[in-house]
C-alpha cells in the first residue's frame, strides 16, 4: 500500500514539475516577444528573400549568442536540406543562413525532446 502511495505522489510531483516547466517557457517567450522590435511575419519576409523558392516548415523566437533572433528553417523544392535563416528580432537583418542535412535536423528535434523531457 505505501509502495502505491509514493508512486502515486512521485509521479504528481513530476507532473507538477512538467507543469512549472511549460509556464517557465512560455514565460519567456512572452518577455523575448515584449523585446522584439521586428514582428515575426517581417522577419519571415526578410528570411524569404534569402532562399528562392523557400517555404518556411518552422519558425521560433530564441536567443543565441546573446542575440534575440527569429528562427526559421526553410525547405526548396530542389532539395532536400533545410536552410536555417537566423534574423536579428531587434534590427531585422539576417545574421546567418546554413544549410543542414536532414539528419542534423532530425539530431537537433531529437536533442530538443530531450531536454524538454
């Protein structure tokens, strides 16, 4: 009986914690969208234009080296790499774009499920 006891509070106390977790996260992007000075759908032209014939299958707001910066990964229709664009959220230039293999996206949405789990 006390064995189900402490399961049953173990798994509260993780659900709780998953819970703080998400509020934490969605925390923070509302404090990184008070900051951005650029909206998202600018960003995205902006990003657009640097890949022709792009279409945008993912797009987040995050800091990266101490910058806010939208996010977007693009696909073509010629390819199957994906183009990440990175644009300044404050300045709206493009601060960086690379192409990644399918299988370094797959690693990076594995490594994310991670550390979220």
């Amino acid at each position: 009986m006390k064995t189900k006891h402490l399961i049953g509070i173990t798994l509260m106390v993780v659900a709780m914690a998953g819970c703080e977790t998400e509020k934490s996260e969605q925390a923070k992007q509302a404090k990184w969208q008070a900051e951005a000075k650029v909206s998202e759908a600018d960003a995205q032209t902006t990003a657009l234009g640097r890949v022709p014939n792009g279409t945008v299958k993912e797009s987040e707001l995050e800091k990266e080296h101490g910058k806010l910066i939208w996010s977007f990964d693009m696909a073509t229709p010629d390819s199957t790499d994906i183009t990440e664009v990175n644009v300044d959220a404050i300045s709206g230039k493009v601060v960086s774009v690379e192409k990644e293999k399918p299988e370094h996206e797959a690693k990076e949405a594995d490594d994310e499920k991670k550390d979220k789990d």
